[in-house]
C-alpha cells in the first residue's frame, strides 16, 4: 500500500531538475493542440485518413421554414467530397472530384456538371478541421492565449479561431464561415464537432451529425458518377506526379485497370533484377509481392525484351492477366508497406471488392529528391 501510494505522489509531482541535467522543454504548439485535440502530433502511417459522418442537415434560409434532411458526408481529402441529401425516398447527390470538377444528381436522374467552388471551398475548411492541427504551416504561441491564424489555402486565406479548451472554434473565409461545437469523444480519443454550422451568402446551413467515422479508406470512384471505366495503367511506366492529397499525406487511393503483362518473378531480395534491366529483358520498375504479414515474399518485373537463354537461378516468367487493382499512391516520406498493404485489404472489404491476390509494393529507391510508395490489390467485383 505504502509503495503504491508513494509511486503515486512521485507520479503527481512536479518536475525539478536534477543536479547535473536539464529539465524536460516544455511542449510545443502542436503539442498542447495535439493533446486538446486528443490526437498525437504526426497524423498516422496508414491508409485510411478519409472521414465520414452521418446525421441531419438543416437549411434556414430567409422567412422560408427549416428545411431538414437526412445527410451523409464523405470527406477524402482536402478537394474530394461526397454529399448525399435524402427525405422521402428521395435522394440528392453532390459529388467534387476536384477543385474544378462537380457534379449534381436529383433523385434517379442522371449526373449533371455543377459549378465546384462553393462544394471546393467547403471540401477544404472540412479537411483543415478534421485534421487539425497536424496540416498548418505555422503555430504560434499566440494560438493559446485566444489569438487567431491565418491559413492561407488553394482558395484564398481564412481565420481560424479556437476556443478556451484549444479547440477549433470558427473558421471564416470571404465567402464562407464555419462555426463548430458539440465536441465529442471518439472511441479512440479523437475529439470531433458533431455540430457544423455553415453560414453561405443568405443562407444558414446546419449539420449535426449522430455518427462520426475516422480512418475510412474512400477509393477515387466514390466521388465521380458511376459506371465510368477505370483508368487503365501500364505495367512498364513511371507513376504520376503526386495529387494534392498526396502533398499533404495521405495518399489517394482508386480502382484501375492493368492489362495482361508478361513478367519475371524471383527472389524477394531483388538481386537478380539490376542485370536483367542493363541487358533489357525487363523494366526497371520492381514490384515487391508481399504476404499477409506485410513481408515480400517475391520480386517482380514487366518484360521488355529479349530473355537472355538462361535465367538466373530462382528466376522464371509468370503471366497475370488483365484485372482490376485497387491501388494506393503517397509521396509521404515515411510509409510503413506492412501497415498499407493490411489497411489496402480492409479498404477492398470495405469497399465490397472481392481480393484476388497478394499486394503489390513498388519498390522506388530513395534517391533524396523525392519519396513515392505504390501499393496494387488484384480485385474482383463479386
């Protein structure tokens, strides 16, 4: 009893510096806004960084009534929004695929273009305020004691102010402002407004939200009309540039085609690779097969050439046939291919996709000058 009590009081008292040493600094901005936010102070290394909420969405607009409606709200990155409005049977879609691209749908119609700002602007103050506080450029001291931000975006600068307990308060911006309350503790946590109170030009827009839903992997499809055909990629071609979503960490995910490829497979080290790229045989693009631990198992090149007479030894040519993969693309710095490749099959469950094979980790040498992580699924839609 007495050791106990005394690790206690130990626990509970403050820090001194002992002779010789320094005293621990104390936190930084992030920190402190971390710990209000119940969060640590790097977002996580995985896949799933998508939000969704589910609630109600009220209109006030003018002398008119409350209009409310049932409401379901897919945030997958700063500029991709879903916003699905339904009463009575009767369904409302809204979907931003980009800072440029909109679309509308009213009940069974078909998907019309829709002008995106309004949707792009408010897509972004969304994803400022799920992440917080981990996408600001700069934090000062002045954050704590009451003072403001200025954030400056792809759509003009806005004024973030928090609250007391350290927690985004309002957000405005020119066009728009975004009151937040009703804070609410996930079961991670997490702290999150189940309140969003828009204020739009004359009209006042309320979302209260029942459920809240963090680490969702929400694949490029859910925000353009359906049955479009998935993009086709090559086998033997660089990846393209990173998207905005990458920039900012957490990567962007879609289903794509790849046609039927001829390979050589071999041992997961890689070794037998570099060769067979000088000769020509193969691209210099390698593919990791990863087991379901999240381990390579095996090595994998496209052909493009010539086989030489002899492969070397545990070397051979397979063929794949042409499939759907859902496919993960980050220009973050660090990304730990265990974690994705497991967070990539949860997202297929998610999805309703069914698996087809093991996952395919591009194995991109960090040349110092940039960072590229591509992760393939083969899937199948049941």
């Amino acid at each position: 009893m007495l050791s106990g009590l005394l690790a206690a009081a130990l626990a509970a008292a403050p820090i001194v510096a002992q002779e010789g040493g320094d005293a621990p600094p104390p936190p930084s901005v992030l920190e402190q806004l971390a710990r209000a936010r119940g969060c640590a102070p790097a977002p996580p290394r995985r896949l799933a960084q998508h939000y969704l909420f589910r609630g109600t969405t009220t209109f006030h607009i003018g002398e008119r009534p409350p209009l409310t409606q049932d409401a379901e709200v897919s945030v997958g990155g700063p500029d991709r929004l879903r916003y699905v409005l339904s009463a009575g049977g009767n369904k409302n879609v809204f979907l931003l695929q980009d800072r440029e691209t909109a679309w509308f749908r009213t009940g069974v119609g078909e998907f019309e273009d829709y002008g995106p700002a309004e949707f792009a602007l408010q897509t972004w103050m969304r994803w400022i305020t799920c992440r917080f506080p981990w996408d600001l450029a700069e934090l000062p001291g002045e954050l704590l004691d009451g003072g403001g931000l200025t954030l400056e975006g792809p759509l003009g600068s806005s004024r973030l102010e928090l609250g007391p307990d350290l927690l985004p308060r309002v957000l405005r911006h020119a066009d728009a402002v975004l009151e937040l309350s009703g804070w609410v503790t996930l079961a991670d946590g997490l702290r999150m407004p189940s309140t969003w109170s828009w204020t739009v030009g004359g009209v006042r827009q309320v979302e209260r939200f029942e459920t809240l839903e963090q680490n969702v992997l929400l694949f490029d499809r859910a925000f353009a009309p359906p049955l479009r055909a998935p993009p086709e990629l090559q086998w033997t071609g660089e990846v393209a540039s990173g998207t905005e979503s990458a920039r900012i960490g957490t990567g962007s995910s879609s289903v794509v085609s790849r046609p039927r490829v001829r390979l050589l497979a071999g041992p997961a080290d890689g070794a037998w690779h570099a060769a067979l790229v000088e000769g020509g045989a193969v691209s210099k693009v390698l593919w990791e097969w990863l087991d379901g631990r999240g381990l390579a198992v095996a090595t994998a090149a496209a052909v493009t050439g010539e086989l030489p007479a002899r492969l070397p030894d545990g070397v051979e040519a397979v063929e794949r046939a042409a499939g759907l993969y859902l496919r993960w693309l980050s220009y973050a710095p660090s990304v730990d291919a265990a974690v994705s490749a497991a967070s990539l099959r949860e997202g297929a469950r998610q999805g309703g996709l069914e698996i087809a094979g093991p996952v395919w980790h591009l194995r991109h040498p960090d040349d110092g000058r940039r960072h590229r992580s591509e992760l393939l699924l083969p899937v199948r839609q049941p």
